[in-house]
C-alpha cells in the first residue's frame, strides 16, 4: 500500500510541475503559430498531425507566407490528414508556373502562345521584362475552392479556429496585419514571395510577402489570446554560397539576415517550440512535399510528452471529427465587374464561357478565370464569391496591365522554309477596346510577313483582319507541273525548281460556340505565282530579262466557312484530345493568267483525336481529305502531299515518305497514326506511318474507297524545348528508293 501511495504520489508531482512549467490553467487557451519557408512549410502538416495525435486542441492560429496557408485550411475546418491528402494531391509546379492549358486559349490565343519564344513589354519605347516569374492564378483558383466553405466570413476571429496572418507593404516596407477580409486574398497576399508571384492588391495597400517583416507571428496569436504557444519554424537561417542558386533563394538569404536574430528571442517566448530539420530542402522543393511533411512529424514527435501535457491541461470537450467537404458545383447568379476600362463587360463574359444561373462545376468557374488570364490583359484576377440569396456574386476586381505594346521573338528551321527568325509587334486597344494589333516580319531565307487585326468578342462575334505574303522554293518533280500546266516543247527534264510567292488577305467575323469550337465566315483575296528558273534557262523563248517561266500569276477572290474544334492539350506532342477542322473555300472570280477559269470550290477536312495509352506512351490518329467541285481547268489550289511540318499554305499537305510537294491531285483522302513515347520529360521517341489515295475525281471514281496507293513510315525524336519543338523524323516509302530525314527546330510560323 504504501509503494502505490508513493507512486500515485509522484505521478501527481510530474503533472504539477509539466503544468508549472507550461504556465497552464483550467481551460488553456492554444495558440499555434506557423512561420514561412515556401515549400519547407510543408512540415506543419506533419507537425498537425502528431499535435492532433496527442490531442491537443488548438484555439488560435497565426501564419506568415506558406504558414498562413496551410494556417488558414486548418483554421477553417481541415484536419491535418485532410491537409495531408490535399497538398500530397496538388501539382506545384504547374502552379508556381501558371501553366495555362491550351483549352484556356482562344485559336487566336493559341497561335500566339505556339509561335513566339520570348515575350517583353514594350513601353515608350522602352523594353522592359515582367514583374514576376508568376501571377500565382492557379494557386488563387485552388484556395478559393478549398474555403469555399467559409467564403461569407469576413471577420477570421469567427472561423472554427480564430485566425490571422501578416503581410508587407510594399510601399512603406510596414507590417500589415490580415484579420478581415476575403480569406483566399489575404492568405495569397501573406504568400506573395517577390520575384515569384505578382504583388496583391488588397484596398489602397499593394502587399507582398509577409516574411520580410515578421515570419514568425507569435504576438499576434497571443492577442488573439493565447496561453499557450505552440510554434512550428520552418526558416533555414543563413545558407552558404553553395546554396544560394536561385534569385528566390538569394533573396530568402537576404530576409535571413533579420530573421535570424528575431527568432532568438521568439523562441524563447514559444511553450513549445518545434523545428523541424529542412536544411537540405529549398523553398521551391514542392516535389519533395512527402518527405518535408515526415520532417514535421519527426520534430513534433519528439514534443510529445510537452503536447500531452497541453492536452491534459485543456479543459476541452472532445467532438467527433467532422470531414470538410470540398463544394463540387456553384450557381453563379450575378456577375459584377470592375476595374474593365478598356475591356467591354461582353469581352470579359465572353471569356468566362459559363452561363449565369445555372448550376457550374469549380471546374468551369477555374476555366472562366484561367480563359481570361490567357488573354495576357490583366493581372492575376483575386476574384471573389459571396452569397446572395439565389447563388453566388462573382466579383472581378479587374486590374489591367498597363503595358500595351509588346516584342516577340522567335526562330526556326525546317527543310522547307530553311532558317529563319521572327520579330513580332503587338499592340492592345490599338483602334478600339477589345482588339489587338500584330505585325511578324520573318527574315532568313525567304522574307514573309504576317500581319492580324482581331476584335475579340469571345462567344459574341469577333471580327478580323489577316495578311500574308509567303515565299518559298523548292525541287520537285517536272511531271507535277507539266500534268497541271500542259507546258509544251519541253524534253528531258526530270526535276524544276519551283518558286511560289502567295499573298493572301481575309476579312472575317467568328465566334466560339462552345469551348474549343470556332465558327468563322470570311471573303478572302489571294494573289499566288507559281514560277520557275530552270525552264527558263533551257527556253530559248523566254524573256531575258526575267529568265523565269511563270506557271499561275493570277488574283482569286473567294468566301469561304471554317469550323474549328482542337481540345488537343499540345499541338505538336499531344497526349489527348480532339481535333477537327472542315473548310470550304468557293471561288466566283479570278485575274485568269491561265484562260481556263471556270467559277469552283475546294472542301476539305481534317480530324483527329488523341488517347493516353500509358501514362507516357499515347496514340495520335488522324485523318483528312479534300475535294474540288466545278469543271474549271485551274489546278493552282489541287492538293500536294509529301514533306513533314506542322504549318502549310493553300492546299500543301504533310506527308511522311515522300519529298515536299510529290503527290498532286484535285481530291484526296489520308489517314495517319504516331505513337508517341515520352521516355524522359519532354523527350519523345515518335513511330508514324501514314497512308493515301490522291488523284483526280477520286470520289466521283470510287478510288478513294480502295487500298491506298502510297504509304509511308517514320522514326522520329522530339524535345519539347524552351526554344519550341525540336523534331528530327527519318521516314521511307516502299514505293519510292530514296528515304528522307526531315528536321524542324522551333515553332512553325
């Protein structure tokens, strides 16, 4: 009896004296305070999981940076298992990078995005580079969806866990402290490391990262009122040179500097103070998320008998744990816009492409937001949603770039056009509000040029303006010409060089009916010349002067519909998606260099889809054909098949196997089929082969239903550079002797 006496006894002793030291009373109060790292702050979800395990309530969380977001999820209702699974789930990179998927882009949009290497704002003549690596949209998307749940609570003492965070003012360099407001906004602002992300706008106030003046908010949360402080730093201290190998990384070091000696005395005043051991991870590490998270739990594992003893203390009713639930759908019954001086309300809810007051998926709300992002007009949009009875407000507090005025850069080279670069001008508002203005001069080889005038309505009628002068030459078989030219007196010759210049201007209104489908209507002006050195230099005949033979020099007018359809999530290694695009051209009038026109029209269509097979292997299949209608005898606009390349002018159609321009004929069908295999990131080994019946009057004869005539095969490799697709694809044809290696460095353009 007396040995249980003395052990109760001591028990009782180690309880009072745990108590003691931890300064705790009846009904505790619990502060928990989270600091910045960037990817490091990874390690407070598994630091809240050991502090939940032991059984610890918290009343009060502060946060800086990445510790106010993870701070805020917690404080509005999510448990450390649902934090776990939530970020475990979330790709950083694309986030950090405000990868913007390609069904985000008008065709416009997408052409831009697929032909330019490098892009800077032009501005007084000045250029300039941006402000940020990233605007952070996709991180504001995601955490708008994740505190849904909590959208309409403006005061953060009222969430589950009373809540704030800190963030800078950029201006004055002054701690501003975030308690009100929209919680996604305010949480973004604390996190908007410089150089990364663009500064927020909260009010009057431009805000950036927290961190820089108080990384470590423990007075905040103690006069939220706290007794208790429970603390988890994920800051470094100072690196060596050796480990400053980022502009983010250098400057985290130079906010170190202040850090460091601050957190000497906060740590003091922390009841228990966990550091979890980060050393070797940097604060862009996100894919490091699994074992940075084991790095809290580890360093909070080893407090466990002081978070026991916190739990003991507390007078707290334990509840059964109640699962946040992640709002799937929304209905967005007003839209209510500002900020949209040059940009009208149809551009803006063009872009949105979701109907008000019907039910939406989050999905379709990000897509909305990420559509208008990809116009490259407005900062990153901290769009708000709050009830209003019958749905939801959405409020964009528009921001535009001031920037107008843009230089674009790029380079290329192919078999075809041969090298060359491209200078691009760009201008935004040029006439009006919605439109844009661009200007491609292409020097190298061979000089073209490509100018566009578009008014964008989004799902409203757009209006444009295109012109095209093209240029190139190339070795191709006499009997091509000679079948669709009947040029007499000419003998022993095998091959010609050919020259083609084709100037091309269109006048056009579209509209995007849904999504990624485009209807447009258009009349069109071409002047194409066909022409060549080599006859003229064995033709007595021809003029000295000019030592060229001319085959077409004459001017088409035509109207002409297309319907546009591309959900392909990359235009030249696409691992899914569909694609189709149908166009009908209809010719009433031409210049007649040739005295055989007779009024026709071309059709012909493309389709394609793409499947994932395996998560790096895919299959593309495609097929297309085209037809003429009428009996002229103009054979300027037949098809031709050979070559490789991904951009073609008039009726040159790619075709592995075969040489450019080899296979002529008024009508066609193909088929084709890549597997594409991605055995590295952005390296791709590429099998294709693709088959054909070209001729003339192929449907009207039944030829096109029959064994296709010409076949051919490839081998390729692909790197889906910085520069733009490298491409180099060796192919053959079992009816031809001579194999071709074809080469494409850059975007077509």
């Amino acid at each position: 009896m007396p040995k249980l006496l003395i052990t109760i006894a001591a028990i009782l002793f180690t309880i009072f004296v745990n108590a003691q030291n931890l300064a705790v009373q009846k009904d505790v109060k619990v502060g928990l305070v989270l600091s910045g790292g960037g990817a490091k702050g990874m390690a407070h979800i598994g630091a809240l999981k050991i502090i939940e395990e032991a059984g610890v309530h918290v009343d009060y969380v502060s946060g800086t940076s990445m510790g106010a977001i993870v701070g805020a999820l917690y404080a509005s209702g999510y448990s450390a298992t649902e934090l776990d699974s939530i970020f475990r789930n979330i790709d950083f990179g694309g986030f950090i990078q405000d990868n913007l998927p390609r069904s985000a882009k008008t065709f416009y949009e997408k052409e831009d995005s697929e032909r330019y290497i490098l892009t800077l704002p032009f501005n007084k003549f000045k250029i300039s580079v941006p402000a940020a690596y990233s605007g952070g949209q996709n991180i504001y998307n995601e955490l708008v969806r994740l505190l849904y749940h909590v959208k309409d609570i403006n005061d953060f003492k009222k969430l589950p866990k009373p809540f704030v965070c800190i963030a800078t003012n950029v201006e004055t360099g002054e701690e501003v402290i975030l308690d009100k407001g929209y919680l996604p906004e305010a949480i973004m602002a604390s996190g908007t490391l410089p150089s990364l992300f663009e500064p927020t706008r909260i009010g009057d106030k431009t805000l950036i990262d927290g961190g820089i003046v108080n990384n470590y908010p423990i007075d905040q949360v103690k006069k939220l009122g706290a007794d208790v402080v429970i603390g988890v730093d994920v800051q470094h201290g100072l690196s060596s040179r050796e480990e400053l190998l980022s502009a983010t990384e250098i400057l985290s070091q130079i906010n170190n500097f202040r850090v460091a000696t601050d957190m000497e005395k906060k740590s003091e005043e922390t009841t228990i103070y966990i550091k979890p051991k980060i050393g070797e991870y940097s604060v862009l590490d996100f894919n490091e998320g699994e074992a940075i998270i084991k790095t809290g739990e580890t360093a909070a594992i080893q407090k466990y008998s002081e978070l026991k003893t916190v739990a003991f203390n507390q007078n707290h009713i334990k509840k059964p744990i109640t699962k946040t639930t992640v709002k799937d759908t929304l209905i967005i019954s007003r839209l209510i816009i500002d900020g949209n001086n040059n940009y009208s309300r149809g551009y803006v809810k063009g872009k949105l492409r979701f109907s008000m007051g019907k039910e939406i998926t989050f999905l379709d709300l990000q897509k909305g937001i990420l559509n208008l992002s990809a116009t490259g007009n407005f900062h990153t949009n901290r769009y708000k949603l709050l009830e209003n009875g019958i749905g939801e407000d959405l409020i964009l507090n528009l921001e535009e770039k001031k920037t107008k005025a843009f230089i674009r850069l790029g380079a290329h080279y192919d078999d075809l056009y041969k090298s060359a670069a491209i200078i691009n001008l760009t201008r935004k508002n040029f006439l009006t509000r919605d439109d844009v203005a661009s200007f491609d001069f292409i020097l190298g080889d061979n000089v073209r040029y490509n100018m566009q005038y578009y008014i964008d309505k989004g799902s409203y009628w757009s209006f444009g303006v295109t012109s095209r002068f093209n240029a190139f030459e190339e070795e191709i078989d006499f009997s091509i010409i000679n079948e669709n030219y009947d040029i007499p007196g000419i003998a022993n010759v095998n091959r010609i060089n050919l020259d083609v210049t084709d100037l091309t201007n269109q006048i056009y209104v579209q509209t995007v009916l849904k999504d990624e489908l485009a209807f447009t209507l258009g009349v069109e002006h071409k002047f194409i010349k066909y022409s060549s050195r080599t006859l003229a230099s064995i033709d007595s005949t021809a003029s000295s002067k000019d030592r060229r033979t001319f085959f077409e020099k004459s001017t088409f007018l035509s109207a002409y519909s297309q319907l546009t359809y591309d959900t392909y999530d990359n235009k030249y290694f696409p691992k899914k998606g569909v694609y189709f695009n149908g166009d009908f051209h209809f010719y009433p009038w031409s210049s007649d260099y040739n005295n055989n026109f007779k009024e026709f029209s071309i059709s012909k269509a493309k389709i394609g889809v793409a499947i994932p097979i395996t998560k790096n292997l895919a299959l593309n299949i495609e097929t297309e054909g085209g037809f003429k209608l009428g009996t002229s005898k103009v054979s300027t606009f037949d098809f031709v098949l050979g070559g490789f390349g991904a951009s073609t002018i008039n009726n040159f159609t790619p075709f592995i196997g075969y040489d450019f321009l080899s296979l002529p004929g008024n009508s066609f069908v193909k088929a084709y089929a890549k597997l594409d295999y991605e055995f590295a990131a952005k390296n791709h080994f590429m099998f294709a082969c693709n088959y054909s019946n070209i001729e003339d009057d192929i449907f009207r004869t039944g030829e096109w239903f029959t064994a296709p005539n010409f076949s051919g095969y490839g081998i390729g490799y692909g790197l889906d550079s910085f520069v733009g697709p490298i491409q180099l694809m060796y192919s053959w044809s079992p009816e031809v002797k001579k194999s071709n290696l074809f080469i494409s460095v850059g975007y077509w353009f």
